[in-house]
C-alpha cells in the first residue's frame, strides 16, 4: 500500500524550486556582465604583445605561453566571485527543492517531467562546479547556469506537475537505476553541448572573424582545448547512455515482457546512442576534430531535447514521464 503524499512539504518544495530559480537568474545576470567586464588580462596581453614586436618567434610564442597562464591562474572578477557564490547558493536551495520533493512525495524525485528537468538542471550544476574545483571553467558559467534556468522554466511553466504518486509501470527500483543513470548523462551531455558551442566561436575568433571583437573570449582557452574537454565528458556520458539503454531494455523485459518493442521513447533512446556513437567514432578514430565533429555533438544534444520534451507529451507510446495527467 502506498503511503499518503505530503502536499504541504510539496508546496514548500515548489517554493524553494522557485526561490533557486531566481537566485539562478542572478547568477546568470551577473556571469553575463563578467564576460562584458574588460579583464586585466587583455591589458596584459596587449602590452606583451607590443613588447616583443619584432623579436624572434620562438620568444612570441613564449609569451603567448605565458598569457595562456595567466589566463588559467587568473581570479575571478568581483562581479565573477558574486556570480560563482550565487551559483553555490542556488545549487543549496535547489537541492533542498529536489530532497524535500522527494521526501514528499516518498519516492525517488525524477518521476515525470517537472521532476525529471529539476532533478536535471541540478545535476548540470552540479558538475558545473565539481568542474570548477579541478579547472578553471568559470568561463562557462553564462552557457551552464542559462541552460539550467531553461531547464527550470521548462519544467515549472511547461509540465508543472503536483507531488504524487508514480503510475504502476514506474513503481520499480529500476526508476531508481535507470532513470538516475540517464539523468547524469543527458546533464555531461549538456556541459558538453555547451563546451562545444563555446568552442564554435572561439574557432570563429581565432579565425580572425568579426566575433574576435567579443572582449571575453580572450579569457577562454582555445578551441583545440575546449574540443577535447568536450570529448572526454561526452565519452563519460556515453558510457552512462549506454547502460541506460540496456537498463531500459531488461526494465521493459519486466514491465512488459519485451526487450525491445519500437516503443518511441526507446527508438530515440537508441538514435541518441547512435549520434553519440557516430561523434566519437568520427573524433577518436576518423580524425573529426572542430566544426565537423562539434556539428554531430549538437545534432546528439537536439535528439536529446527532441526525446525529453515532444517525444514524452506527443509519442503514443508505453513510457508516460510527463505527468501531464496525473
């Protein structure tokens, strides 16, 4: 017998779902006029680079080496130590939303759509600043804590979904495995996408093109950088994909007494596996590297979109996440 919901706590969880949704929306201000400040580094680089006009290559390229540092060792901005405390502190309120949403509703909290896009962009955060202890990737803070308040928009203006309980085919461990393995991957995925498209106009400032003229990619590492840091968290977040499908498969064996049955949702679980396959296979042994290869990553993250949001509401089909009529 299921035990009742706690509606009150529910109510509380959505508030604090909205409370990180604002301090996000600062934090998302505040990273947005970091990337405007004009840096000391520009000053820097530019005084080098005026210094050793006309020295030989090598020392050019020396000091290039140099700025590139500086640039891996520079402290935040002020308006940049605002944006990453923000972040902090909307990652606490917001995971104070999951737990007590989860703790209401006496179940894992990633049971339909609402849950599933909040429990999401918390995970994306959360490797967002995992990934700030190890390097200094507080450059893609605008792209990471923007996607995660869509995220958070989406699941509260688009599938707002009251605490209950799941429907029968979800009321398995396996929503606990299953679901929970996709969640962390779909979230390295989404730092990947937005790796890539920052080294998309890197690429494009390196080129000489216009966008060069955007001051903060100055702070950036370069696009050859960017591309392998987007390759070895999309091989992290395959690997997870990968037993999410599997893990789907011998579920659907349980549920339904069928691995496979070209069920829409798992037809798009196996083609974003195969894009994925595709821009690991071009990149790690057909020597796809920059716009080639970051074009297959974002077609992956589209199937990704594609499969969580029309696929869930639109597809007739025997997984029901989004909660829409519950």
């Amino acid at each position: 017998m299921l035990l009742p919901v706690n509606e009150g706590l529910g109510e509380v969880s959505e508030l604090l779902m909205l409370s990180a949704s604002l301090i996000y929306l600062m934090a998302f201000i505040f990273f947005a006029w970091d990337m405007g400040t004009l840096s000391t580094l520009r000053v820097t680089t530019r005084s080098k680079a005026r210094a050793h006009a006309g020295t030989p290559q090598s020392q050019v390229a020396s000091s290039a080496g140099d700025a590139a540092s500086e640039r891996d060792t520079q402290p935040p901005t002020k308006t940049g130590k605002v944006a990453l405390g923000l972040s902090v502190l909307g990652f606490i309120v917001h995971l104070a939303a999951v737990t007590t949403r989860g703790v209401a509703a006496r179940r894992v909290p990633w049971g339909n759509l609402y849950e599933y896009f909040t429990t999401g962009a918390l995970v994306v955060v959360t490797v967002f600043l995992v990934l700030l202890i190890f390097k200094n990737l507080r450059f893609l803070g605008t792209f990471i804590i923007g996607i995660a308040l869509l995220m958070m928009c989406a699941a509260t203006i688009g599938f707002p979904t009251p605490v209950g309980h799941l429907v029968p085919a979800l009321q398995s461990y396996w929503l606990i495995i299953h679901v929970s393995v996709a969640v962390i991957a779909s979230a390295l995925f989404t730092v990947s996408f937005a790796l890539v498209i920052l080294q998309l106009l890197k690429a494009r400032a390196e080129a000489g093109g216009s966008i060069r003229r955007w001051i903060w990619l100055e702070r950036v590492p370069s696009s050859n950088e960017l591309d392998n840091l987007s390759y070895r968290l999309t091989t992290v977040a395959f690997a997870c994909w990968t037993f999410t499908l599997i893990a789907g498969a011998i579920w659907a064996e349980q549920a339904w007494g069928r691995y496979w049955g070209w069920d829409p949702k798992e037809v798009w679980t196996f083609v974003i596996w195969a894009v994925y396959a595709g821009y690991l296979h071009a990149r790690s042994t057909g020597g796809w590297r920059g716009t080639r290869s970051a074009v297959i990553n974002i077609a992956g993250f589209t199937c990704i979109i594609i499969n969580s949001t029309l696929v869930n509401v639109f597809a007739n089909g025997l997984h029901s996440y989004a909660g829409l009529d519950q």
